[in-house]
C-alpha cells in the first residue's frame, strides 16, 4: 500500500474484532484466495470498502473478512 507502507515494509499485526473497524485502519483482509494488507475507505454495519493510499479501490468486503489490524509500521531496512 505505498505512501503510508511500502511494499516489503514490515508491519505488526494485531487481532481486532471486525465490528469496531473503521475507515482510516488498515487491515489484512481475505480477498479472493489471497490476503491484502488495505486502507479501509469506508464502512458500513455488514463491509467494508477496501483500497490503497493513492486513490485505488479494490471493493467490498463482508467484515468477517477482516483477519488482522495493523497496529505497527516498522521502517524499511536498507
């Protein structure tokens, strides 16, 4: 998700309870057999509109797709 977290970025992932998520977090979600770390655009009580920094949307989700929240960006090795 470049401009907030590069690719290869390591993150730290917590556990979040899908119904408190909100638009603003980022998330790693199920998304057609893989699994994106994404921007939540915004919410609704059943899912939730999933994209990246710049501009992109990728679509909905239902909110059970929600496997993780991201809670730490660590800085980019060189």
């Amino acid at each position: 998700m470049r401009g907030r977290i590069e690719d290869g970025q390591p993150v730290t992932l917590g556990p979040v309870d899908p119904t408190v998520v909100e638009a603003g977090d980022v998330v790693l979600v199920r998304w057609k057999g893989n699994f994106l770390l994404h921007l939540v655009k915004q919410a609704t009580r059943d899912r939730l509109l999933i994209g990246n920094n710049l501009g992109r949307v990728n679509g909905w989700v239902q909110r059970e797709a929600v496997v993780g929240r991201v809670v730490q960006v660590h800085p980019l090795r060189g």
